[in-house]
C-alpha cells in the first residue's frame, strides 16, 4: 500500500483526541442547557436539548472506543461549563461550540488514509458530523439567528 494511503496514525489520535474532548463538553453543556433553560422558547425546546444529550453521549462513546481501537489513550479534562441564563444567549453559545465541535470531527478525516479500517472511521466522523449539523440546523432556527453562517 502505498504511504499515502496509510492511515497518519499518530495525527489521527491528536485529532480524534481533540474532538472527542469537545464531543464531551457537548455533552456536558447540553446537559446543563436542558436543566436550567427557561421561558417559553425554553420549555419548547427542552426536550429535543435532552435527547441530542442521549444521542452525543452514545457517538461519544463510539469515537473513544474507536481511538482506544487504533491504539490511542483517549483522555479527557471536565472544564467549567457554564450556560448564560438568557436562552438566546445559551442557545448561540451552544451553536458556536458545536461549529467548533463538527470541524473538529472533520479535521480528523484527512489523515485517515485508505485503509479499510479508515474507512470505517470516516463513515463513523460522517454520520456523527451529519447528525451534529442537523442539531446545529435545529438550533439556529431556535436561536432565531438571521444568519447561518454567523
């Protein structure tokens, strides 16, 4: 196999690291959003908040199960989070974590080579960046932002 297609073992666990640490402050922030949220646009959304929870808690236990499959020594470090009581705020803080958040996933898929089980990891940053984006989608409508690049 040719070098360039084999798998850049070592940036991908400096990059799978990287984003599986801003998968679990997802987690966490989403968490602590869907507790303390409040108002009407508060209530309305709560509940979609609690289970995009349920689903970054279970890509986030596939994406260390994967780094720990290729060798790696996923560890992660519990900063403060905190949540803005205003719900436009929180919801347009969360949104920027989660642009950060899906190009850290994206920023692993260039160094995973050609190998089979690159493509098994790219299929699984694929599928966890499509399900990411459709929350950010979510969300900005939510936040009632004017602009989706903002």
């Amino acid at each position: 196999m040719p070098e360039a297609d084999k798998m850049e073992i070592e940036k991908v666990h400096e990059t799978l690291g990287k984003a599986v640490q801003l998968q679990a402050e997802s987690v966490l922030t989403m968490t602590l959003l869907a507790g303390t949220i409040r108002g009407v646009g508060g209530a309305g959304i709560k509940q979609d908040i609690r289970q995009f929870v349920l689903a970054e808690l279970e890509d986030t236990y596939k994406l260390i199960e994967k780094m720990s499959a290729l060798g790696g020594t996923p560890i992660l470090s519990t900063p403060a989070i905190e949540v803005a009581d205003d719900t436009a705020k929180a919801l347009n803080s969360l949104l920027e974590h989660e642009q950060k958040a899906v190009a850290g996933l994206h920023a692993v898929i260039p160094h995973s080579g050609q190998e089979p089980r690159s493509e098994a990891l790219e299929h699984l940053l694929e599928h966890v960046i499509m399900r990411k984006q459709q929350q950010i989608d979510y969300l900005w409508h939510a936040a009632d932002r004017p602009d989706p690049l903002e």
